[in-house]
C-alpha cells in the first residue's frame, strides 16, 4: 500500500499477477498451520515450519501469505468459521439463537486452544463477518441500538472466551503435574488445612466446606453462568 500501511490479507489475490500459477491454496497452507497450532500451541508456528511440512521453501510461501500475522489471521477466520450454525439452525428467538452460538464457539475453542482468548483477528475475514452478522441478527428487533446490540453479544463472547481459558488452565494444570482433580485435591490437603485453621478467609472455608460435593461438572457450570448472562441481558431489554 502505498501509505506505508501493511496490506490486509483479504485484500490481496490469493494468485499472484505474475509468474507461476500456485502450487499451493491458501487452504492447505493455513490447514496446515492449524494442525501445528492445535497440537504445539502457536509459539511452534512460525512461516519456515510450515514451508518445511510443505515441502517448499519458506521464501516461497511468502507469495501465498505474506507474513506469520497474516497467517495468523487466516487461521482465526477458520475457526471462527465452525462457530456458525448451519443453515436453519438458528429459530430466530434471541435466547436459543445466543446460547446455541456459545455453545458452538466454546466446542471450537476447545478444540483450537490457543485461540482461547482471542474473539477475532485484526480484521474480519469473511466468516468473522458471518459470525457477527449471526450473532448480530438474533438480538436485532429488540428495540436495541447497534452500539447496544455490539454490547450484548459482546457480553456473550467474552463468557466463553473468559471460560474456556479458565478450562484450558485446568487442564495444562493437570497435564504439567500427572495428577487428577482428585489427586492435586489430596496433595493440598495441608495447604487447605492451613487456610481452614487460620479462620482469616471465611469465604473461602464456606467454599471448601459448604460448597455441593461434588461441584458441578463444567458444561452444568457454562450452563449455569450462561443463563445468567442472558437473564441479564433480558432484564435490559427495553
């Protein structure tokens, strides 16, 4: 671009004007970039990794992509792409329209951990742009503003982004240490006790002594923090 800002990778032709036609789409490069940052999280990406499983060299992948940032967002676009419902999933009721949209981005978001905490990329790619637009058309009608309606589906992404980070947390928890709930539970055992005789954190006792057993499993507990989010966004509603 000719202000010095950097090009933004919907823009650009994916075929280049000149030389060769591609050996490659786009497609099979940022699949294979997601199959890197699925299994080694996203500090395993880089542009000469995926050359190298490409079998090309990494000087030429910068003719499909012109940068790890831009295949980056690539990638994003893709996941978010799992986040839409199929046609005719959506009932055009608000309430079943947002939750199912969460339920899909927090199954997605599981399977993509390093995703987790990112609600988009730089721009909106095409299915960043179908998302919102999902997203947008279940609470339109409602007597909200656009900024108003931006909030409130706002509201929903940052719940699940928010839970299934704490979720991915839990789990690396449990995969840096070899032990289960039940054993990282034992192994505090002391530590707890400690806590329980100084009487300092009477909340927190009332948690470890008063909450249900055992506690609720973590789709009851996204269930139960959902319904939450959306009484209150009903209560807002004009």
């Amino acid at each position: 671009m000719g202000d010095g800002l950097p090009e933004i990778i919907w823009m650009r032709s994916e075929r280049p004007a000149r030389g060769p036609a591609p050996a490659y789409s786009r497609a099979q490069i940022t699949a294979l970039a997601l199959k890197i940052a699925d299994a080694e999280g996203l500090e395993a990406l880089s542009m000469r990794r995926v050359a190298k499983e490409l079998g090309a060299g990494t000087m030429s992948l910068y003719r499909y992509v012109p940068g790890k940032d831009d295949l980056i967002e690539l990638m994003i676009d893709v996941v978010i792409g799992e986040w839409i419902p199929e046609r005719g999933e959506l009932s055009g009721e608000w309430r079943a329209d947002l939750r199912l949209l969460a339920h899909y981005s927090r199954r997605s978001l599981r399977r993509h951990p390093w995703m987790a905490g990112r609600s988009g990329g730089v721009t909106f790619g095409p299915n960043a742009l179908q998302m919102a637009e999902a997203a947008l058309g279940a609470v339109d009608g409602l007597g909200l503003n656009i900024d108003q309606m931006m909030s409130v589906t706002g509201m929903v992404t940052s719940y699940v982004n928010g839970f299934v980070t704490n979720e991915l947390a839990a789990a690396e928890a449990r995969r840096r240490t070899g032990l289960t709930d039940e054993q990282l539970m034992i192994a505090n055992g002391p530590y707890i006790r400690s806590i329980l005789d100084s009487g300092r954190y009477p909340l927190i006792e009332r948690v470890i002594v008063d909450a249900r057993q055992p506690h609720m499993d973590p789709d009851e507990r996204f269930e139960y923090g959902l319904e939450r989010i959306l009484d209150g966004i009903a209560g807002s509603l004009p």
